[in-house]
C-alpha cells in the first residue's frame, strides 16, 4: 500500500463516525429499534455492531503493534447482536463509545511508522493479517454502515 492509499484511508477512516451520525440524525426516534427492511438490523443495532466492532478492531490493531504475530480472533456478529441484546439496550451510549475508541484508534494510525505497517499477524477467519488489511476493512466499515441507517430511514418513510 502506498503512502498516498494509505493517508486516503485513514481520513476515510476518521469520517466514518460523522457519516454515521449523519445517517442517525433525523431517524424517527419511536422507530430506532424498527426492522422495516426483513432480515436486516434496525438502527439501533447497527449503531450497537459499530460499538462492538471498534472495539474490537481497535483491539487487533493494538495487538498487531505490540505483540509479536498475534493471533487475532474472529467472533460472530449475529450472535452478538441477539446475546447481547442489541436491539433491547440504549443505543446512545454505544454510539458515545464508538466515536471515543475511533478517535482514539485514528490518533494510533496517524503516528504509526513504516515498520508498524509490516508488522503481522494470523486472523482465525482469513489468514495473514497485517495493519494494512486493517485499515481496508476498517475505513470503509462505518460508511457502509452509515448506507445501512440511510436505507433503512427511507424504508420507513415510504
């Protein structure tokens, strides 16, 4: 990855959370934890994956710059979703707790070296993993998210 992919990501990374709330401003609020598209989360759920998912990710990207190939986990969202209750529990605690630990990731990404980026690690579900995979998956994450609420809002409004 170059230098210049690299810098574009990480400020795609840092506006994911804006995106987001973006998306969640002007939600019908009696209508957060609504499923108006079948098989999809509600907006509250979203917003509780989000929490849990940077987390989680801002969890691997510390292991993968302080531990020598770490082994890094995958879990399974569906499951957390329904055990831990996502669609049942106040959605505006976990979005606080995912702009904290996105901002607190970005200020790690913006002093990381070019020896951080090759550091590795092995991913339970897809293998070698690096910094790098990170932030691919990770810049995009939110926005795609941020798409998911958008929908769902128009869904409700027809």
């Amino acid at each position: 990855m170059t230098t210049e992919e690299r810098n574009r990501l990480i400020a795609q990374y840092a506006a994911g959370y804006d995106d987001v709330k973006a998306a969640l401003d002007g939600f019908p609020a009696g209508s957060i934890a609504a499923h108006p598209i079948p098989g999809k989360w509600s907006a509250r759920e979203v917003v509780h994956h989000l929490a849990d998912s940077e987390s989680i990710s801002a969890h691997r990207l510390r292991r993968l710059l302080s531990e020598e190939h770490p082994i890094i986990q995958g879990y399974d969202q569906e499951a957390y979703a329904v055990l831990l209750r996502y669609n049942l529990r106040d959605h505006a605690p976990a979005l606080d707790f995912f702009r904290a630990a996105r901002e607190t990731t970005l200020q790690l990404l913006r002093e990381m070296g070019d020896d951080d980026w090759k550091r590795t690690g092995w991913h339970t579900e897809s293998g070698l993993y690096n910094a790098a995979n990170w932030l691919k998956i990770y810049a995009v994450h939110a926005h795609n998210h941020a798409g998911q609420i958008a929908r769902l809002k128009a869904a409700l409004a027809k």
